[in-house]
C-alpha cells in the first residue's frame, strides 16, 4: 500500500518519517515481538496481520497501519 501519513498515535516514534510523507506499506506486518519479527522474518509470524483481511485494507480512504523495518518511501 502507498499513502501519506495523515497522523501519529500520542508518543508514536515515525523514525525517519513525519506527517504528511508519502510512504510505502508491506501488505502484511508481523507482531513485532515474537522471535521471528526479533530477527525481521516477518513473514514467519504466527500473528500477522494483513490489511485488507484482519484490519480495514488499502481501499479504505483511511488505513490505520504499524511502520516499522519494511515501511519505505516509493521509489526509494
Ligand atoms: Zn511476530
């Protein structure tokens, strides 16, 4: 998914991005926790979440999503 930033939870760390940045977004995100997200196996969660499927997905005008390692800019 690719989509500005619209807000930042209270106390949320955007890294090197801020509101307002086009962004792009994996299609599935892990847990964050579990030994698989530790080592940025994402894709081996047991806990996954995939827009779309488990939350609202990219054809909602609002998407609420976690940025983490696999977040990027388009094209970069
Ligand atoms: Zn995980």
């Amino acid at each position: 998914m690719v989509g500005y930033i619209e807000s930042a939870g209270p106390g949320t760390d955007l890294g090197e991005f801020r509101v307002g940045d086009l962004v792009l977004v994996s299609n599935a995100w892990g847990c964050g926790s579990c030994r698989f997200c530790r080592v940025g196996m994402e894709d081996h969660c047991q806990s996954w979440t995939m827009p779309g499927f488990h939350v609202w997905g990219g054809y909602g005008e609002l998407v609420r999503v976690l940025l983490g390692p696999w977040s990027g800019r388009p094209g970069g």
